[in-house]
DNA sequence: GAGGCGATTGGCT
DNA sequence: GCCAATCGCCTCG
C-alpha cells in the first residue's frame, strides 16, 4: 500500500510512479497504463487560477481523489499531491471485474472498457461521489506495482494552453491506452 | 445574472 | 473528420 508520502512528492515523478500500480473500486479495476501531471503552476491546470468550489479536495490532503465532470456527463479522476498537485489517472488495463466493467460500460473492446479517463471512471463505477475519498481506505484499494515498467513521456490530450509539456506518461507497449504514446491527437477509431 | 466553454466520448458523414 | 450531448464552473459585467 502507497501512503501519502508517495503522493507528495514531485507531481512529474508521482505520475510516472504510478504507471504499473493497481488501482481497484470494490475489487475491479487493474493497473494504470497512462497518466498525466497537474500542478498550480500550469496553465493546463484547474487549479491554476487558485481554489474553487470543484478544484477543492486538489488543495486539501494528498493521496485523494480529485472527481470532476467533464463536458457534463463524463466524470475524470485525479489522485491528489496536495497544495493543487494532482494526477490525471487517464487509463488501466481491465484486470479485475471485467464482467462487471462491461456490464457498465456496454458491449465494447475490452481495449475500450478502461482507455481514457471517463471511459476508466464509468467502467469502475467511479462519480462525484468518489470526490475527496481517500485511496488508501475502502471502496479503493491500491497495490504495488510488480516490476519497474518502461514509460513513454508526450504531451498531455485535450487541452489547449501548455500543450508541448511533456506530462503525459504511458506504458510501453499497453493496448489499453487512450491514444498511442507520444501521439497528439485523439484516436479516432473506438 | 448571463454567457462561454471544457483534462470527453461516441456516432454519423 | 466533424459535431452533438449536456451542465456545472468560471469569468466578466
């Protein structure tokens, strides 16, 4: 089990750090392929221009999870680094309840159940709810990665300020990524 | 108080 | 490749 003092560390290397960690809501999930790095200091960033009423639980303690919607009916989870930091858990690989992400998500390629960050959080059964939850207590429960992974760095997905930093981190070799690695447009087929 | 827009996805052309 | 869905948050007046 990671305690905080993983996450409150330099936002770039918790990202990379947590490529190859499982994470798991209620036993289904597995582990995290593809990752993107949020601090204060970004443009990018929701929490760039200070404290809100959604970026709250990025500025309270590390080791949370940040849950927001996105375009109004997708939700998105980060893992909180404290003072604003965060990690975009962008995509996993279906390890664990895959029947039941399916289930959730409709009939599709199991490379889609988890492959972008709202796809991954309706696939775990994860909304507001979640928001502010700590990781280390139930209903998450998060496991150490087995061996040191090799990592891919490129530019985050879908933003538009800040968009040539290298804060995207994938996998190599993952079939269960958003997009390919170092790509800079969405993937088209799905 | 109003208007614009998004750390997305899926469907249609 | 383009665009709609859908609504809360944020900015500005």
């Amino acid at each position: 089990m990671l305690d905080h003092t993983f996450f409150e560390r330099d936002v770039e290397q918790v990202a990379r750090d947590l490529i190859g960690v499982s994470i798991f809501v209620c036993d289904v999930g597995g582990a995290i392929v593809e990752t993107e790095a949020y601090d204060p200091g970004d443009p990018a960033a929701h929490t760039f221009r200070g404290p809100t009423r959604r970026n709250a639980s990025m500025f309270g303690p590390a080791a949370r999870a940040y849950v927001y919607r996105s375009h109004g009916l997708h939700w998105c989870m980060n893992v909180t680094c404290g003072h604003g930091a965060g990690v975009l858990i962008r995509a996993i690989t279906p390890d664990a309840g895959v029947a039941v992400m399916r289930a959730r998500r409709g009939a599709v390629d199991d490379r889609l159940l988890c492959a972008g960050p709202g796809r991954l959080c309706q696939a775990l059964g994860i909304d507001g709810r979640f928001d502010g939850l700590p990781l280390d207590q139930p209903p998450f429960t998060i496991g150490l990665r087995e061996a040191e992974p090799t990592i891919t760095a490129g530019p985050r997905i879908g933003i538009s300020v800040a968009v040539e930093l290298p804060r995207r981190f994938c996998l190599d070799g993952s079939r269960f990524l958003s997009r390919p690695a170092g790509a800079r447009r969405p993937r088209r087929s799905a």
